[in-house]
C-alpha cells in the first residue's frame, strides 16, 4: 500500500505494465489493490510465514512468483517470535 501510494496517481496505462515486487504474500487488503489498480505481475519474496491471496490473483490473470528468499523468512520469523501480538493483530488473528 506505501508503495502505490509513494507512486502517486498514476494512469491505469502505467499500472498494467508494472511488476510489484512484496516482502510477504499479498494479503486480502493488497490483493484487491493489485486488482483494483490492474498489476498483472507479483513477485513474493515469500509465503512461508503468511500465505495471503495468491490463488485469487492467479484466478483473475496476475502472474504471482514466490522467490522464497531465506533471508526474508528468516527476518520474518525473528520478527513474529520478537513481536507476536502486533504480528496477530497485522494478519487478524
Ligand atoms: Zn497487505
């Protein structure tokens, strides 16, 4: 979201032909954007820790590619042990 918003108002033109690349899955609230907005190309660093709504995309024409970096699962993982109640209180748990 901080990243179409740093973006600025871009045409619809612009955002058809962009990639946008996340550190996790793309939640519920992300995935509607990346609909919204018409990105067809999603590059997910990864989805161990979170699986967000990547079937949803790839059903409706966005090529989603998981990279699962192991530098970021780590991170991840460092940050949701340190800091669980924020971590559930992010994804809705
Ligand atoms: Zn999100």
């Amino acid at each position: 979201m901080d990243a179409l918003e740093n973006a600025g108002r871009q045409p619809a033109s612009v955002y058809r032909e962009c990639t946008i690349f996340t550190t996790l899955s793309p939640c519920s609230m992300c995935s509607g954007t990346i609909l919204l907005y018409g990105i067809l190309r999603v590059i997910v660093d990864e989805n161990r820790t979170f699986m967000g709504e990547e079937e949803l995309l790839r059903s409706r024409g966005v090529s989603v590619e998981v990279l699962q970096n192991e530098e970021c699962i780590r991170l991840m993982e460092e940050f949701i042990r340190n800091n669980p109640t924020l971590w559930n209180e992010d994804i809705g748990v």
